[in-house]
C-alpha cells in the first residue's frame, strides 16, 4: 500500500511504502527511478506492528517507476497507482504524485486552519460594522 501527503511549503509529496506484517523477510528494500533503482538506497524497516514501511520525498506532479527487493527477489506493488512492463519482461510499479489524497494530514490541516481563521475574522467584521 501507498500513503501520499503533500508536503506543506514546497512542491513535494510525502510517499510512504507500506507492505503487510506477513511477509517474512530479512531485507525489503524500495528501488526505483527516484534513487537510481540503487537496491540498498532506500531499506524498509519493520515496524512494533510489524508493517514493513519506507519513506520518500518525491516531485509532485511526476509518476514513478519502483519495485520491492524483497531478500534478493523483485517485487511488484499490485496495490500502486499502476503498473508499466519494463525490459525484463516483468512489470514495475507506478507511484503518481499527482495522486493525492485531499484528506492527508498538512491538506486537512491547512484547511482547518483556513475556517478557524475565516470564522474568527467574520464576527470581528460583524462588531465593526455595527459600531
């Protein structure tokens, strides 16, 4: 599974690669294009709930190509964004950063922070103007 947030203040997302506690494994490792498909750049760490996970900053807007090395085996996410054959014969993943969830937390936070400023501006305008 993905997890996608915008990254507040710049033109990042917040990618978060998760795969279930049942697998077993000693090594999970995420390559992609993003680190050169460099199979030790990025390593998944399993965590108390025993949900392997990793996470990246990436480019908004881009799609991305990855795969899991999972102790020397490739993997493909069939949970991803999509896939694309690549020239093993075998699929890569896609993870498209300009996928993203309007309920992630800097969204949702930032609009929660709009209304609470929209609400509080409205009755100072309202005391002004019976004044």
């Amino acid at each position: 599974m993905i997890h996608k947030t915008v990254v507040s203040g710049c033109n990042m997302v917040r990618v978060t690669f998760e795969l279930p506690s049942c697998i077993w494994a000693d090594r999970i490792f995420v390559t992609g294009d993003f680190n050169e498909w460099t199979r030790s750049a990025t390593p998944m760490r399993q965590g108390r709930d025993g949900v392997w996970r990793a996470t990246v900053e990436l480019a908004s807007g881009q799609r991305f190509q990855f795969r899991y090395l999972i102790d020397g085996q490739w993997q493909t996410d069939w949970h991803a964004d999509g896939s694309v054959v690549n020239s093993y014969g075998s699929e890569n993943s896609l993870v498209d950063t300009s996928i993203v969830s309007l309920r992630s937390p800097d969204v949702m936070q930032g609009a929660l922070v709009h209304e609470a400023q929209a609400q509080a501006v409205v009755p100072q305008r309202l005391v002004l103007q019976a004044a």
